[in-house]
C-alpha cells in the first residue's frame, strides 16, 4: 500500500529493484490512464437541447444552401452521339479515328433563364476513370516543373519516349489523354468570346507547371491520344493542360475550358460550332457540353443542401421523440 501511494502522489517510478530494471514506461498518470476527463452525464433536457439546438442550426443552412443551388442556371448538352453522321451509326470508333471525316458538328442551345456573367463553359467526361492508377501514376512531375529534368521519364510508362527514344515533354499517359474538342459560341450573328486564362489553380501554374518547360516530340507516334502542344508556350502558360493533369476521383467529371464574359438572356439560342475529335465510343463514354452561372456557394449542387435538411430534420426528431418518452416517463 505504501509503495503504491507513493507511486501515485509522485508520478515517478517504482523504486523497487526490479521496477528499476524493467523495460516497461515508468508510472504516470498519463500511462495509467488517469489524467482528468470530462464524463458529462446526458441527462434527457441536456440530449434534447442538443438535438433542438443542432436542428435549429442546420436547417435554415440546408435551406440557404438549397436556394442558393436552385438560383444557379445551368444548361447541358450531351453532343457525342448526335454527332456521329447517320452512316456511322454502327461504327462510331472507326468514325473517329478516321482523320479524313469532317468532325465539324453543330448545336443550337435555348438559355432557359437569364445567365448573368461570367458563364462558365465545362466539358463533362462520363465513364471516364482518371483514377485508374496506372494512368494516375503515368506522369513526372519533375519533368514538367524544371527544364533540366526534361529528359527524366521515369514513371511515364508507355509514354515516356517516341520510336527513337527520344525523351517526351510532357511524358506519360494523362497529358498524352488531354481532351481536344473544341467549341465556339455565337448569338446570332456575334460571336461569343470565351477567355481561356485563368481558368487552372495560380498555385498549379507557379509551382507544378514550369515557365522555362517546353513540349517536345509531343503527340509524335503514330497513335494520337488528344490534343498537340504548341512547343513555343510554356507549360506553365497551357492552362488546359493545367486543368487536365489534376485529375478527377470519380468516373463523371467535369473540367472548366473558359468563360463566357457576358449576359445571356432568357429564350436566347446559342449556336454551338464544335469539333467532335476526342475518342469516347472506344469505352462507351460520354460527352456533354455544360454552360453554367455560380452562386456564392458554387455551382449547382443539391447534395449539401439535403444533407444539413437530413441532418437537421433528424435532430428535431429524435429531440421530440425524448421529450414525448421523456414526459410519458420521466426518470
């Protein structure tokens, strides 16, 4: 007992011999686990007031935030199977891959609502999977931020050089994948602007992306996969390629390619000149065309909203359920 008191009172060792010699910790309080705690005890007022007090918060967020998504303005067209010519139909792979095809192809969109500028036009890639980790991997990110390491590949697999081993710049399978359908954009007879700066992470562009890294022996093989380079840019300054590279999580993704800088009003139609070059039929993907405004929460998005009305409208639930238990019988 007297040992065990004294362990206690002075947070030391045991002075024992035996104590002295052994590996394990020293007596704390900290190891023993005794250190002060808060054990509050959930009386029913204190468990009600909780829940009442946590729906009250997030209910009116889950409603700003749903209001917020509803005022967004958002218009998708999916163009990749109306683009394929009627002869095609049956063989939309070989359509694509046939550079002698005009890929020209023209949509005509109706603004539902007043869009207030800036628009955001987005590429939507379904069935798309950037996070296959082969592809995930398939990159140097040295190569693409320092000019003197333009000749490390390592990583790059199966793009890392052309058929005579020449280096690529930039090297692996996500820039060699970068999406290259274009789209232009006119309202009756005035063509729309759409600003391409700015549109990748400042931080990206200072830190990832070299301002001295030029494309090299990009998109020379003999089996393109998107978009060429242009060599007298550099990287840091080829902001698709900048958006492209982060890639997505999931399958259904979009990727910001400009903005449209003025108004469009309700009942407006927008012709849409595109070229359909990119290859989705060879894994049955899908392509759409997102215009779209934000609010001071984003873009359209429901998810959050519902999820604080979910959460909300459980606590006050779960309040009114203790408080009926609780005045049926009290403890």
């Amino acid at each position: 007992m007297n040992n065990n008191g004294a362990g206690s009172s002075s947070g030391s060792g045991d002075a024992s011999p035996a104590r002295r010699n052994s590996k394990r910790p020293k007596y704390s309080r900290f190891t023993q686990q005794e250190l002060p705690a808060c054990k509050p005890i959930l009386t029913p007022q204190w468990v009600i007031s909780v829940f009442t007090l946590v729906g009250i918060i997030f209910v009116p967020i889950g409603v700003a935030a749903l209001l917020a998504s509803n005022d967004v303005v958002e218009i998708i067209d999916r163009y990749d199977a109306v683009c394929v010519p009627q002869n095609m139909t049956n063989d939309k792979v070989g359509y694509i891959q046939n550079d002698a095809i005009d890929k020209t192809c023209t949509r005509r969109i109706k603004v539902p609502k007043d869009m207030n500028q800036p628009i955001y036009v987005y590429y939507q890639l379904d069935n798309f999977y950037q996070n296959h980790r082969r592809y995930v991997k398939s990159r140097n990110d040295g190569q693409l931020r320092d000019r003197s390491k333009e000749n490390d590949t390592s990583g790059c697999d199966p793009e890392k050089t052309t058929s005579n081993g020449v280096p690529i710049v930039p090297c692996g399978l996500i820039a060699w994948s970068l999406f290259n359908d274009t789209y232009n954009f006119t309202r009756g007879n005035k063509a729309l602007t759409v600003n391409t700066t700015d549109i990748s992470w400042k931080s990206d562009r200072d830190h990832k992306f070299g301002d001295d890294v030029f494309p090299k022996n990009f998109q020379n093989g003999n089996l393109t996969g998107g978009k060429k380079l242009d060599p007298n840019k550099p990287l840091s300054q080829q902001e698709d390629l900048i958006v492209w590279m982060r890639t997505a999580a999931l399958p259904t993704f979009r990727k910001l390619y400009g903005r449209i800088e003025v108004d469009l009003k309700e009942n407006d139609t927008i012709t849409v000149t595109l070229k359909n070059y990119y290859n989705t039929y060879s894994f049955s993907g899908k392509k759409k065309l997102v215009l779209s405004t934000t609010s001071w929460l984003g873009g359209k998005n429901n998810f959050l909203g519902i999820a604080y009305l979910t959460v909300g409208g459980l606590c006050f639930f779960l309040a009114t359920t203790f408080t009926v238990v609780y005045l049926v019988k009290p403890r």
